[in-house]
C-alpha cells in the first residue's frame, strides 16, 4: 500500500526536526512500509494488517501529532541516539524501521546499563567459538563474574489478537471471550519468555552456564485492569518452569507516560535456583528505574 503524500509530509516534517534520528531514518516516500507483519509464518487475516502488524518508526511519528505518548518516546529516542553513537548509524536506523519496539527496549537497557556504570558489550556469543552461535543482546561485567542480559518485548499473540473487538487495542480484551494460551499453564508473556530462552539457551547447556538475566519491557502488554483474564506470574513462574541454576531471575519493567516525561516501573523476581546469589549485582534490582 502506497503512502499518500499528505502523510509523507507529516511524518518527514518530525523527522526533519529531529537532528540525530534524521540522519539515520531514510525520508518517508510513496513506498515506504508502515508496518511489518510480526508473525513471520503467521497469516494476518485480510484487512486486519494495520492492527496486527509491527508498528514501524514511521507510524510511531505519525503517532506523535496524535499522541502524547509517541511524542516523549520519540524525544526521548532522539535522545538515547545522540548519547550513544554506537547506534547513531545506518545499520541501527534500518533495524529501528524494521522493529521498532524491540530495538527501542534494547537501547533502553543499553542506556541504563551504562547510566549504572556498566559497560555492556552488544551481540556477545552465547558460545564463542561455536559456528554460527546464537547471540544475546548484551554481556556486562561484574567484579570479574560476566552477566548475560537478554531484553524481551511482548507483543500480543496472533490468536489473542484474533479474538479482539473491532479495533484492538495493547490491554484492552474482550470480556466476553476469554484468552487462551500454548500450554494452558503459561502465560503468554512467560511462554515467550520460555520458548526464547529454550532456543537461545538452552542449546547450548551444558556447556554454557554464564550467568544471565532476562530484561522484559511488558509496556505494549500491561493492562490497567487488574486481575482481567489474570497476568503474567513471574515469581511463580519459576515453580512451574524448571529454569536452570545460571539464570538469575527476570527483572521486569514497563514505562509510564506522564504528560512530560517518563518513568519506569520495574521488578526483579530471583530464579531461588539460581546457584550464584552472592554475584547478584544488587543494583539490577534498580536497573531500569
């Protein structure tokens, strides 16, 4: 679908007034991709596409005449770029376009790794020296002991999303209906969490036993209604899950739009398996707040 020119005007006019994030986004044209279907082997029902699909950082900047929220995320995003130039460039301007929130949290934890005097290494091998090993988001050292750190970024499910009203919305289910899940025993954020971790982890055991800690920004799928359909039980998680003894926990975060800025809310649940409690940083509790 072709991009009509009075939105490739609005969304090139906040582009062009951001400085760092201009360098690095292409300008919008008549074929520019808006969103990016997130279910690679999944099919979107016809007409639906707009809804399901991966929001790109051109929506996200059409967003910002309409939201006040998409407007301090990209501030803020703007800003995040111009502080780190490791991804002030080409190469991170086209993963951005291409998956917008996920890339969004993984600067995120960049950012505050570094703010808490870390100085995390990007895309380590989970097993260096293996052909063609799988790679984490970031590694960081601790008084000598490396830390793994993996950034998760639910999204919805497709069949969750299936069963939505006209016009779905991150949050906001139909009550009428119910959700399900793959195994009836996991959430979908924790079997997300678990079937990531299954195939960049897991693999590799017994051989790699790094400590690690999973990073998860559930902003897109926190729901203001407590108790609707249930939530994601993360310390519980752990009893349900036999996550093995190099896993430090999951540290659990979302942000919080106020009308200038944001804050962040986070939590970090202990993995009561995990066999190295005393090189727990204590300051991950604090990571992303």
């Amino acid at each position: 679908m072709s991009v009509d020119l009075k939105t490739q005007i609005r969304i090139n006019t906040v582009l062009r007034s951001l400085p760092h994030l201009s360098k690095i986004i292409p300008p919008c044209n008549s074929q520019t991709t808006l969103h990016i279907n997130q279910y690679h082997k999944g099919k979107i029902p016809p007409g639906r596409e707009a809804e399901i699909a991966e929001s790109t950082i051109y929506e996200v900047l059409i967003g910002t005449q309409l939201y006040r929220e998409f407007t301090l995320q990209i501030q803020q995003l703007e800003d995040l770029v111009s502080r780190h130039p490791r991804y002030c460039t080409t190469e991170f301007g086209k993963r951005i376009i291409d998956s917008f929130h996920s890339r969004y949290s993984e600067l995120e934890v960049y950012d505050a790794l570094i703010s808490h005097s870390f100085s995390p290494d990007p895309e380590p091998p989970i097993m260096p020296g293996a052909k063609s090993s799988k790679k984490a988001d970031f590694k960081i050292a601790f008084e000598g002991t490396d830390i793994y750190v993996e950034v998760f970024t639910p999204r919805l499910p497709l069949d969750v999303e299936i069963i939505f009203e006209d016009k779905p919305q991150t949050g906001c289910y139909d009550p009428g209906r119910g959700i399900g899940n793959n195994t009836e025993r996991f959430h979908p954020d924790e079997y997300k969490i678990i079937l990531e971790y299954e195939h960049h982890f897991k693999v590799y055991e017994p051989q790699f036993d790094t400590p690690t800690i999973f990073v998860v920004d559930t902003t897109l799928v926190h729901s203001n209604t407590p108790g609707l359909f249930g939530a994601a039980n993360w310390e519980d998680l752990f009893s349900r899950y036999p996550f093995p003894e190099y896993i430090i926990g999951i540290l659990v975060y979302r942000r919080i739009y106020h009308k200038d800025n944001i804050v962040r809310n986070s939590q970090l649940y202990i993995n009561p398996r995990f066999s190295g409690s005393g090189v727990i940083p204590a300051i991950l509790s604090h990571l992303m707040e």
